[in-house]
C-alpha cells in the first residue's frame, strides 16, 4: 500500500464538493470519514475531536492559539484531545483536490493496549496536535479500514480487529507520545481530558477555574500550565471559543436571534458577545444569522 493507491480509493468515495471542503462519513465504518475541496478556503474556526488524520493530496494549514502547522500528502497528524482550531486548505484545485482520511480515535480502546505499550517513553513535551510522516504500515492499516466501506460482513468481522492495530500502530509512533501519556490516568494528559470533558458539557455555566483544577487532581498554577500546554490556550478562553462557535452555529440556522443565540451560549450581555464575536470571526453575529 502506499499514497497514490490510498488516494485512489479516497477518491472513490470522497462526495464531489463543488467547489468546497466537504465531508463524507463513512458510516459503515465507525468513526471514519473522508475529506475532500476542490478550491482553497479560508480559515474556519472548529473543535477538533481525537483523530488520525492522513493528508493525501494538497496542503492545508491549521492554527491552534499561537502555533501555526502547514501540512501536506503523507503527513499523518494525531490530534490527541478536543482542541479548538482555525483551518484551512491551502493547496486545491478540481483536477488535483484537497483529499485527506480521518477516523476517530477511543481512549478507551486504546487503554486496553496498555501493556503492549507500557515500554514506549514519551518526550518531556508531547503535543496535543503532533505531525509525523506516515509510515507504509499505518497506510495499509488505513487502507484495510477503508476498504471496510465496500465490504458490509467484513465490517462485522474486521472493524474491531483493524481498528485495535490502528489505535497500536498510533500508540507505537513517534509522534504518538501524547496517546501515550494518556494510558495512565494519573498523567496530566489525563487530568486535562478530564477537564476538557467537563468544560464542553458544562460550557454555558460560569468557569471557576480553582473548582474545576481540584475536580481534576491538580493545583490550580499546574491546572493552568498544563491546560495551556495541551490546548495552547486557556481555560477561560477555550470556553469563550466553544461558546462561541456553538452560537455562530446557532445563527446559521435561522432560529435565533443575535440576542436570544448569545444567552443560549452563556453570554449575559449581548453587546459583549457581538464585541468578541466579531473579533473571532471577523464579522457582526448579525452577519451569520441565517448564512450558509
């Protein structure tokens, strides 16, 4: 297996965009989608979730607070915890489009191979977001999950056992320290998830940074400094953006007004959230209201 050949496949089943960056879930096989534009865009703020992701074809740059990452075919990117990014596709055009393969990751699955991976060190500063060229192994991986699109048995079958070796292979790579780190749940890796977890299901509530430190098991200064080290963030303003985005979100679909969107979220003051809304995006909450 190598690049072209997965390209090929992708191609297959990658929804034309018209001239977009459009995804397509795969839902025969879980957790896997795959991207595929035809232009270049601009920079859409979004939350990353746990993935794999493969670039097959073209570039594509993402933003995540100060650090900036521009990546192209046969870059492998593990994005360890729910991280709130900017992204574009840099590098695309409909004879040569923007193609890439996603699949989620599970920590769960990956705890499970704890004692097969117990060995592997991790460096003093593992990123949430790491980049490493993929390897012909990880593609074949890769490539036998996708082919599980086209096989319904297979699914039943394969998935679980593919999946397991993706989620090793993953824990077994260079750039996969920060996975490592998060098979002990005594780490600050797993401490900031924990945390992470709580904040995007609790968002619209008040953030008492102290509170949520001790919830974890950390200090309130060691909360702050890991947090900030995983994210590139802070917890304040990791709130604001998933407050944020949830109501850009909500002004898209037509039902809200900029008043009634910005209490959904949290905001008190509607005037506030139109300041820091405009500051993120660019333009007036009003300006998505009902937009594509």
């Amino acid at each position: 297996m190598d690049l072209a050949d997965l390209r090929a496949r992708v191609e297959q089943v990658a929804v034309h965009s018209r001239g977009a960056y459009g995804g397509t879930r795969l839902s025969a096989v879980p957790g896997l989608s795959v991207y595929r534009s035809d232009v270049r865009t601009d920079f859409e703020a979004s939350v990353y979730s746990p993935v794999v992701c493969l670039i097959l074809q073209g570039r594509k740059e993402t933003t995540i607070g100060g650090r900036h990452f521009e990546v192209g075919p046969g870059s492998c990117i593990i994005v360890s915890h729910d991280l709130p990014v900017e992204a574009r596709v840099l590098e695309a055009r409909p004879s040569a489009p923007f193609l890439s393969i996603v699949v989620g990751l599970d920590l769960e699955e990956m705890r499970s191979l704890e004692e097969e991976v117990e060995d592997a060190a991790a460096p003093p500063d593992p990123e949430a977001y790491a980049v490493g060229e993929a390897d012909p192994i990880l593609l074949g991986v890769l490539g036998r999950y996708l082919d599980l699109a086209q096989d319904e048995e297979g699914v039943r079958v394969l998935a679980p056992l593919v999946r397991r070796e993706l989620h090793y292979r993953l824990l077994r790579a260079r750039h996969g320290a920060m996975l490592r780190m998060l098979l002990r749940r005594d780490s600050y890796a797993s401490h900031i998830a924990r945390a992470i977890h709580r904040l995007r299901s609790e968002y619209r509530a008040p953030v008492a940074v102290p509170v949520l430190a001790r919830a974890v098991g950390m200090s309130p200064s060691a909360f702050h400094k890991h947090f900030k080290a995983v994210t590139a963030t802070t917890p304040l303003q990791y709130v604001k953006d998933l407050r944020l985005m949830e109501a850009r979100r909500l002004l898209r679909s037509g039902e809200h007004s900029v008043s009634t969107a910005a209490f959904d979220v949290g905001y008190e003051s509607p005037t506030q959230f139109s300041r820091e809304f405009s500051r993120k995006f660019g333009v007036p909450p009003s300006a998505y209201r009902g937009g594509p």
